[in-house]
C-alpha cells in the first residue's frame, strides 16, 4: 500500500534493547520513502547512546541524520534501576555500537545540538501540523518543550501527532502496574494530559503481546542492529515484546495499515499519570477536538502484527542497505 510521506522527529534512548529495533525500524522507513527524520533526540546523559545511533544511521545511509542531546554526559552504558523496576538489560551492545573502529560513523559532535534549541528551531522550519514526534523512552525533554516560553503555542501549531509508548489501557488498565519511563520522573510525565495536539499512545499491554526481533538473524552477520541485539541475549535467540517497535510502526504507517484501532473509540477521555508512576485512561474528561487523544487496541492479531514487523527488521535480506545517493 502508499503510505504519505511523514516528517517524524524521533525522542529516543539507546540504552534498552527494544529501542534499537525501533531505530531499526525508523531507518527503514526513511529509506523506503515511507517518513523522513527530521532530527533525533536523545534523552539520556550516555555520550555512547548517539554514536550507536549515528553507527546505524550510517548503515541505513542517512549519514546526516540531526541530533540533539544534554549538555552534561556520562560513562552510563545502561538505564538505572528505578523504584525497583528493572529495565533487564545487557549493556555491553551500546559501547559496541558506539566503537568507530566497529563500525563506521559520519557524526561530527559539533553538530549535535542541545534538545531545546533543536526542538524550537525545528518545529519553527516546519510546515504547519506536519510534524509527527515519536516518544519512546523518557519524557523529560518533550516536558521541557512544554513548559518552555511559546512551546504550547509552538506545539499546538507544528505538531500533527505526538505517538507514546506509555501507559496500560487494558483489563489492568489503572494505577496498578508501575512503568519504568514514568518513573524516571513522573513530574515530566504529566504533561502528557495536557499536550496541546493530538496524541495516541501504545500501552504496554499491547506492546508486550507481540514478540519480535528473529528478523534481524536474517540481515548481515555486521549488521549493527543484529550484533546489538545477540549481545543483548548472549545469542541468536533474540525475541522480546515490541513496545518500541510497535510506537514507531503506527506512527509511521498510522491506522489505515490496518494493525490496529483507537481503543476509546467515540468515548473520548485521555491519559492521566499516577504518583505511584502508572497510568490508565479517564473517560471523565472531555477534550477538544484539536487535542484529542487515543490509545490502541489490536485490529489484527498479535501474531500477524509481529510477522510485519519481523519483515520490516528484515527488510533488505542478507544484504547491507546499498547507499545509492552517495
């Protein structure tokens, strides 16, 4: 099927697994027309996370790909233990990635910019409602924007859609089951009930019934996402939940791909963050048509939604992207 072009900024961590998939993911949708990614944001303080980013931009040949990341950086190569909520990680993949004498990269580190001046200048460029962001992983630099002189009214303006991969939406839908990227901060989570565009979120229940990566044991042996993700599981059986992968598919290909449909269909309502980092969905409120919001349910199942995915990972076969435009 055409799918229209999307002009996506991309909000992501590279220290979890999942997140690498998404990239993945990300970048095989720019190579096939399918988006272009206006700049990436990285939302950790790892200097390793966009080296590892650039290492796989340079294998999909999106050599100049935009970043932004904090000013202050460190040696992390893993996402903290929060209110005992383990992240289950390896990681080594992320200083392996971000190793150039591995794998080529064509980042010059005087062009990364800091995440609110990149955000601010990029919206500020862009056509009016053209703009789609995809937020997995932390929110803190999306609440920054939000709460920054003029960036609801920027927001409201540039923004089509911000996509989440947030809350649970399910039959434990409520503040029961706590959420690792609200609990990094739940403050800088709280914007998400009041952004001022459209918003749609994928609940963990919906990401973690739908189990992929086996796609990337078909790409080349130095295929940067396929080390990263033998390095994550010790080896060849490389199969999680797609909560990632799933955020960035639909807001790619958006509900008219036929994967999924808007749970709280013609009932409204919208997100609402707990202080006990968990989030459910209130149909209490009511709000306008211009910052409306939803969360997904399966259209499809779980198992076919998967199959699509793996053959995205899968894209170009046993063979590396070829970089026809130099």
């Amino acid at each position: 099927m055409m799918v229209k072009s999307l002009y996506c900024i991309l909000n992501y961590q590279l220290t979890i697994i999942t997140i690498v998939g998404a990239y993945a993911l990300a970048n095989t949708f720019e190579y096939c027309g399918k988006a272009r990614i206006l700049g990436v944001v990285s939302d950790v303080n790892s200097r390793y996370a966009v080296p590892a980013m650039d290492a796989i931009n340079t294998w999909y040949c999106h050599p100049n790909t935009p970043f932004a990341r904090n000013l202050t950086l460190t040696n992390e190569t893993a996402a903290p233990n929060i209110a005992n909520i383990d992240p289950t990680q390896n990681p080594v993949f992320v200083t392996t990635l971000a190793d150039p004498a591995r794998f080529p990269q064509s980042l010059q580190d005087n062009s990364i910019k800091v995440p609110l001046d990149f955000y601010k200048e990029t919206l500020s460029e862009a056509k009016d409602h053209s703009v789609t962001i995809i937020a997995i992983g932390y929110l803190r630099n999306l609440d920054a924007l939000y709460h920054s002189p003029g960036g609801k009214e920027l927001i409201q303006r540039k923004v089509r859609e911000l996509v989440v991969g947030v809350g649970d939406f399910g039959t434990n839908s409520g503040p029961n089951l706590a959420e690792y990227n609200l609990a990094i901060n739940i403050t800088a989570s709280k914007f998400l009930e009041e952004w001022p565009s459209p918003v749609t979120f994928l609940g963990s229940n919906i990401g973690g019934a739908v189990i992929t990566g086996q796609g990337v044991e078909k790409t080349p042996a130095n295929n940067p996402v396929r080390v990263a993700y033998e390095i994550y599981y010790n080896g060849t059986n490389v199969e999680n939940g797609s909560w990632d992968l799933l955020v960035t598919y639909f807001a790619v290909l958006g509900l008219e791909e036929g994967s999924f449909q808007y749970g709280n269909n013609n009932r409204g309502g919208r997100i609402e963050v707990f202080a006990n980092a968990t989030a459910g969905w209130n149909y209490n409120v009511t709000l306008p048509f211009q910052r409306r919001q939803h969360f997904l349910e399966f259209k499809q199942t779980n198992v076919t939604i998967a199959n699509k995915v793996d053959a995205l990972l899968s894209q170009f076969g046993n063979t590396k992207p070829p970089c026809l435009h130099g």
